[in-house]
C-alpha cells in the first residue's frame, strides 16, 4: 500500500510539475498562464500579370512564364497563333473571364498578325484604342515586333510599330516594350523565317517582358 502511495504521489507531482512549466510568476508566489500573441503574415501576394498575344507568346510561353515567376510576379499567359488584333471580337469574349485573375498588369504582344492585309494596318491604330478601351485601365505594355515582316505588304510592319510606339500619348497607362529595337540590334532573336523566335529570342524576349513589367510597376508606385 506505501509504495503504490509514493508511485501515486511521484506521478502527481510530475503532473504539476509539468503543467507549471508553462506558467510565469505573477509577481506574488501565484503561477500565471504566460501571455500568448499570434502573428500574421504580412507578406503581399506576388503581383499578378495577364499577358496575352499571338504565336511568339504561345511558343514564349514557358519562357515567359518561368521569367516571370522568377520576378516574383503571378502570370496568366494565353498566346494564340494567328490572332491579332483584327481578331478583336475573340479578345472581346476572352477578356472578360481573362481580367477576373484581377490582373495588376497587361502584357499584349499583337500587331505581327495585323500586317498582311493593308485595311488591317490602316485599321490598327483605332482597334488598339478599342482594345485600351476593354483592359478598362489597367496598366498596360504593349510590344513592337520586326519592322519588315516576310510575306507582308512594304512598310506595313513599320506602320503598325509606329502605331504602337504613338499610343502612349493617347493612353498614359501603356508603356512601349520596343522589342522591334532587340530585334534590329540582335538578328538572331528571330528564325530563319524572320518572324519568330529561336530558342535564345524566347529567352530574351521573356527577359525583356519581365523588365518591362517590373519597371513599369514600380513607376507607378512612385
């Protein structure tokens, strides 16, 4: 009876000793429950960047994708070869679902599918303002590609630049990502057909997408 006693009490005040562990001193010989606090992160989610264009963003995209996220940027990607913007009324019924990611930034890469017909070219300047229109302010870089584009009518890739790079004095929240400049300075950016990327163009065309947007982010945090 006297040792399961002394087991009984060595075992009881283990249990004390424990549940004392936990406690502070209040000051006057009483145990106290020590005072907690919770933190919470603080740390921002990573701004979000819709991109959107035609087939040098779709074959760009893990390119694209990668760079960004390296960038600490959160991307929606969506390239469809062939598309321009003389395929307005397709971007008109993606964007909707496209700007509920809440996007902090738009990247457009169109314009190279918008050479071959000369009412295209003549029509690019006012659809680029359409298309401004529907991004409903968000901020905005928009790429120039080649200047002389093979199979295209003479000049028309130039026109459609230069309708690019003129755009910002009517839309304040587009930057020019004048990548038509890359272009000209480094030849082998492009394949052999003269239109779209090699494997060392993907790369530094994601480079220069993620410049861009981080350079215009911070801008417009002042």
């Amino acid at each position: 009876m006297t040792r399961r006693l002394g087991g009984a009490l060595g075992v009881a005040a283990l249990a004390i000793a424990v549940a004392l562990s936990g406690c502070v001193d209040d000051g006057q010989g009483r145990a106290a429950r020590p005072v907690t606090t919770t933190t919470h992160s603080t740390v921002p989610p990573p701004p979000r960047v819709l991109a959107i264009g035609d087939s040098n963003l779709y074959e760009s995209g893990a390119a694209v994708d990668t760079a960004l996220r390296e960038g600490g940027f959160e991307p929606t990607l969506q390239g469809v070869p062939g598309y321009g913007l003389n395929d307005l009324e397709y971007w008109f019924g993606q964007l909707p679902g496209l700007l509920a990611t809440d996007p902090d930034i738009v990247v457009v890469g169109l314009g190279t599918n918008d050479t071959f017909v000369e009412d295209d070219v003549t029509q690019f300047p006012a659809r680029l303002d359409e298309m401004m229109h529907a991004l409903a302010g968000h901020p905005v870089v928009w790429i120039t590609h080649v200047d002389d584009r093979p199979g295209t009518p003479a000049s028309a890739g130039r026109a459609i630049n230069a309708a690019i790079r003129a755009a910002p004095a009517r839309w304040p929240n587009l930057t020019v990502l004048d990548f038509a400049v890359d272009i000209a300075w480094n030849p082998s950016i492009l394949r052999d057909d003269g239109l779209h990327f090699s494997a060392d163009g993907m790369r530094i065309y994601a480079e220069k997408i993620t410049e861009a947007v981080t350079a215009r982010l911070a801008s417009d945090r002042g």
